[in-house]
C-alpha cells in the first residue's frame, strides 16, 4: 500500500555531477521504499545551462527566445535520463519524461512561459510502477513548441505538479539545510527556521534569500501546497512553508535579510502638483527598471524630494532616465548613492504587535548606524543604510529580538 | 516561385564549433536564397554524444536504452536550436524542430529504432515562409517515447524526409569531396566518382568507406532517393548516388576499397557431414560475431578447413567460441591470423564483363603479393592479402584498372 505521492525537487547544485546524481537517486530510492509514490524534478547539471547560453551568444547576443528554449531544456532532459539510470543502478524502476511527454502546457511567452494546463495522465500511470522524473523549468506550447518557465521554473514545475498529483508533501532540495533566521555567513548564531507562511518566505525571497523564488512562492500559496525546503547532503529536517497556522502568530520576527545589491537615486525639488510622482514611476516602468523603496519628503515651498532605490546595475540607465524626467517636469538635480545596504525584518507576528519598528530603530541607534531609508509593510520593516554597516546591522537587530537563541514570545 | 525543395544533412565534423555552424548556415542560406525551400537535417555538435555517453557510463555499464536516447537525443536538438539562431543572424527567417516535433514516428526498438510513418504536415506548413531545421537521428514512439535511430541515422532522417516531401535533391554534406575511387591517403591519384549506383555504394559502405553507411543507402534504394555526397568546405560538385543508369554500365570497376580492422579465423579438419557448416555459423552468430567472408577448401578425406573473416575486436571470443564448436563436432585446430587486409573492388559493370576477377589476381601477382582467401559477389570482388601489403595491393589494383586517369571503358 502507498502511503501516497511526494514530490521532490532537486536544484542544479544537487545533480552538479555524476557523484551528486548517485547522491539524489539514493534520496530518491529511500523515499521510494519507505513506501511512497515518488515524482522526481531535477533542475540541468550545475552550469549546463549557463553553457548553452554562452554557445547561443558566441553566434548572436538576441537570440530567438522560441531556439534558446529549444536549446536550453536539453539541460534538464540530460539530468533527468541521467537520474533514472542511477536508480536502475539502485535496483528501483524509473523513467524520466520532458515537459512536453508529460503535457506541461504553457502559454507561447517562450523564456518565461505560465503553465495553464497540466494533462498528468502518464505520470499516473506510471507512477503505479515506477518512479517518475520529470525535466523541469519546462513545457510545451499547444503548438507543440518547446518553452521554458524562466528563473526558478524547476520549482514551479515541482509545486505545480504536486498540486495536480494531491501529493502529501513538496520537497525543495538544495544546499542549504533551510531558510535562517538570518545569512549563517554574516551571523554566527543564526537558526534554522522550523515553519513560515507564504507570506514571510515570499517577503524573505524577495529581499534576496536565494532558496525559493518570489514566483514559487506565490504560485504553492495560490494552490496551497505546502513546501519542504531542506538540504540534499543531509536528511535534517529544513524549514517547512504553508498557509498562516496559530502558532506562527506568537512570532513577531522570523528573519532578518540583507539586500547589498540595490543603489538610492533623489530627484530633487520635485514640484509639488498632483500626478507628478504617478508619472515619473510610469516612465521609469517603462525603461524596464524594477523599483523597490519609495520614499517622498515631506513637501515644503511646492517641492518635494522623491528618493527611490533600484537595481544596482540599473543605476546608469535610471540616472539617464531621472536627468531627463527631471528636466519634463521641472524638477532639480538627481543624486545618488551606490554605497547602501538594506536591512529588513519579517514576521507575520508583526501585524498585531506595535513597536517593533521602534525596537529595530533603537537597535541602529545603539551601535550609531543612522538610517537613510524607511519602508514599511504589514509584515516586513526595511531601513537603508550606508553599505559599510550592512551587516553589523543585520547582526544587532538579530541580537535585538533574540532570534539566535530562542523565539521571541509575545 | 520556389524552384522545389531541397533536404540538406550536415554531419558532425561539420557543425563541430560555432564557427563551422556559421559556416553551415552560409551554405543554406545561399540555397534558400536560389530560390529553394530548404529543409536542413543536423547531427550532434563534433563529439558531443560520445561526451553524453561517457556521462552515462560513469554511472552504469548498461544503461536503460530508453533512458539513453533520452540522453543522447539533446545532441540534435541542441545543433539545430544553434544553427537556427546562425542563420537568423543573416537574415533569413527558419524555424528548428526535435524528431518529435515533426512527427518523425518509430517503432520502440530503442537506440535502433526504425522510422515506421512520417507526418510532414508542420514542415510543409512552415516551409512555406521558413527554413526547417530538424534534429536528426532521433523520433518517437507511438507512446510519445523519445527514439534515436542508430549510427548514421541522420542520414536516414534526411532520405525519410527527401522522399516524404518529393525534394529535389538530397544532400549530405560531409568531410571530403565525396566518394572516391580509392581512399586518397592510400592512393594518390584517386579520383573522385562522378556517379554511383546505390548497390555499388552499398558494397564500399560495407568495406569500411565511411562516407555513408550500408542502412542509409539501403533506405535511399527502396524509396529511390538520389543522394548527393559532398563536402561542406567547397562549393564543388561531389557524388552522385542513384538508381543505375545506361551509363554506369560502361564503368566495370568504380573504386578500391580497404579494410584492415578484420581477423581471419580456420576451423582445421572440420567432418564432411551435411549441416556442419550451418551448425557453426549458427552458433558463432548467437554470440553476436558479425562474420564476413567464408570460405570452405575442397574436401581430402572426409574433412575440410573452414576459414572466415570477424571483426578484429571480435577474434579472441571467436577463437573461444570456435574451440568449444571444434570439440563439440569433432573437428581438429584453430588457427587464426591477425595480420590480414582485405582489399576489394567494386563496380556495376563487372555482372556483364568477364575476366575482371583474373586481372586483379594478375595485379597483385605481379607485386608477388600473396592472396590468401578470395570472394565474389555479382559486384565485388575481394581478397585476403598480408596486412603489410594492404595499400601496396590497393594502389596496383588502382593502377591496373586506370582508375586515376580516366575510366576503363569496354
């Protein structure tokens, strides 16, 4: 009798080589005799992927986005003939299928396509007998064009085949042992997360927590899939990510992040009329350039200051295009600053405790780090300051709520 | 107005790099631009599949053969998505497909499989507007299984799709000029052959020209495909292959052919019992030893030697083999002989011209080289010499018959 269906997910850094192989067939194999159903998703060999783009470049630097999908999901095709015959090698059956063999339909947006169907009647099948590898972070047109999900796509694949397959749980194997209270390389006593909501892991990833991808995140809590993320060189058990339970409301902060990739850029003496700042984000959007903070000073004489942060390598272009903006709208100088670091908290407790800013304000004060930037939302603080502090900063506030040792109680 | 379609197969020598793809989408760009509606057929970039199986062996001996193809069918795909993007970098618009993609359906004999239906429907769709690339080597199963064809199943792509949408032309472009009359590191005057009838390339592909293999002509016979060998690095015209014509038959010997890579195995005092042979030969091809020449002296004294020709990786089984079959049918010594070469002739003329066999022999007895088996077919003739005198025999034969100068007429 199964005890039902798991669906584990393998990151390029867990199939880097032959040796790593073996590794996750062995994972593989054991969740397979501890009598579950097992569908595996294996992301390309560690750089195979960045090889193939390179060999695309040496030809043009615009490729067709429709041949570089064709090119690039050989990637996963390799590792995952690779993975089925390192469990045969284990004794286990095993057959591993493209995206399109088992009816991942996509949309045609070739690099980064959206599943719209998922037709899973082979892997059914299948999965009666063997286990089941599939290629992620692919899919197929109902034109029978080969498509990629882009950035993460191996862990859309993973939850959004869990969804359609009612599996018991979602397993993302990767590198680390989960997701920390804060980078274990920046403070020494971090600790390994134990539950988050979707909510604090998508505000986690997007402050540039590399285990799971804003858009993962956001697809496993559209259906409700809960998340495994643990480490493939141990069988500890990582940080589990699901919907909002009761316990997790006594936690005011689970983590603390640090973002060193972002620059500051000021319009000055913005004119105080209505629309003003609508239309400069609108032009800004439109260059392509991903804004995050925004903060406007208070108005005094009919102008304002805006200050918002971007992309560190989309300062050159956003400079260029503020100059001009500014000049549109009758604004003053721009100026910037490439030397900040952002520091944010996360808690899904934070909604019904106040003060917890003033408790991370204090934190800074106490060690003189001044604060340049502030952002709020419901369950994440972010304050900006000079780069050179980043992570003295990261270490005090984790200090400051206690995070290394044990949970902060209400 | 399109002037008809022409399938153009590129092997690996000749996509190797992104330099020499380059090269490739030139030529077919040129074709297109000749008022063509050009299909082109691509193998694996230089030695990228040996690279694939090599990763495969790391992890088993035996891998699943299924599980291979899986593997090994990126190759392709990852030429053809490269050689689109080239030939979007000049201009022309074209689009690249798997085996799948384009209906290329098979049996599931797997790394062997034979194409058993083709629909071209998507290739005729876009060949309207586009040049069609297409992954050679590989198809797929009813059961949506990804099939690769065997060695030189490029070619049988190519032949498959030149029949199925009535081309022109087929051309396989490959390392030299085309088919010679004898191997022009051996003989220096040798000359390229203008035609061919497919039975006389049959006969060459079999003794070890590698131009084109023996199940890519047989393939091109059946569907009465012409065949253009010629090379991609030149614009000169190279062999034609095709039904036999008026003209061939004028033409008594077309090229000499060498192999030096088979062993020369003698069963001693075999009994002169009806059904002894058969019961060899049966045995020795359960073990998969691919026999070539046989030979039977004239019975003395109610037993005979029986000596045949394998493959010279093949010998030390044969001789195990061949020991065992000694024993069991009360036959006498194994002899055998590493050291042999096995030259040959071939040409369409030679059914309706006799002599031909006593002119070799003549050749090669001037030169006091000692023969030491002989076989014919209708087209062929062949004789074991010393593998020392191997391209000795080649060159005065080549010589015997004018081959260099100009062809020997009735």
């Amino acid at each position: 009798m199964s005890k039902g269906i798991i669906v584990q997910k393998y990151g390029g850094t867990s199939v880097a080589d032959i040796g790593r192989i073996q590794n996750v067939a062995k994972k593989v194999v054991a969740a397979k005799r501890a009598g579950f159903d097992v569908v595996v998703i294996v992301s390309a060999l560690g750089h195979s992927t960045d090889k193939l783009i390179e060999l695309a470049h040496q030809i043009t630097v615009i490729p067709s986005e429709r041949e570089l999908d064709m090119l690039i999901s050989t990637g996963e095709q390799v590792s995952c003939a690779l993975l089925a015959m390192a469990i045969h090698k284990l004794g286990e059956d095993a057959i591993s299928f493209t995206g399109a063999q088992v009816g991942i339909i996509t949309d045609t947006s070739f690099t980064k396509a959206r599943i719209i169907d998922i037709n899973a009647k082979r892997i059914v099948e299948e999965l009666k007998k063997k286990i089941v590898i599939v290629a992620g972070f692919q899919g197929v047109s109902v034109n029978q064009d080969i498509t990629t999900l882009g950035r993460g796509g191996s862990n859309l694949t993973a939850v959004a085949l869990a969804k359609v397959l009612n599996a018991e749980s979602c397993e993302m194997y990767t590198d680390v042992e989960g997701v920390f209270t804060a980078d274990p390389r920046v403070v020494k006593d971090a600790r390994k997360i134990d539950r988050l909501s979707y909510e604090e892991m998508f505000e986690l990833a997007s402050l540039g927590t590399q285990v799971l991808q804003p858009r993962s995140i956001e697809f496993a809590m559209k259906f409700g899939v809960p998340i495994h993320v643990r480490s493939s060189f141990s069988n500890k058990i990582g940080t589990i990510i699901s919907r909002e339970v009761k316990a997790m409301e006594h936690i005011v902060v689970s983590g603390v992040a640090l973002n060193k990739d972002e620059a500051k850029v000021t319009i000055c003496d913005v004119p105080d009329r209505p629309g003003i700042a609508a239309k400069i984000f609108k032009v800004i959007a439109k260059e392509n350039i991903n804004v995050d903070m925004i903060v406007q000073n208070v108005s005094r004489t009919h102008a304002t200051d805006i200050s918002f942060t971007v992309p560190g390598t989309d300062l050159h272009k956003t400079i260029k295009v503020a100059k001009e903006l500014s000049r549109r709208v009758g604004a003053g100088d721009i100026t910037f600053d490439k030397d900040i670091a952002k520091v944010s908290i996360v808690g899904i407790g934070m909604r019904s405790h106040s003060g917890v800013a003033a408790i991370m304000f204090e934190a800074l004060a106490e060690k003189r780090i001044n604060i340049e930037m502030i952002s709020t939302s419901e369950i994440k603080i972010s304050c900006v300051v000079n780069k050179k502090y980043g992570e003295k900063a990261v270490r005090v506030i984790h200090e400051k709520f206690g995070l290394g040792k044990k949970k902060v109680k209400k």
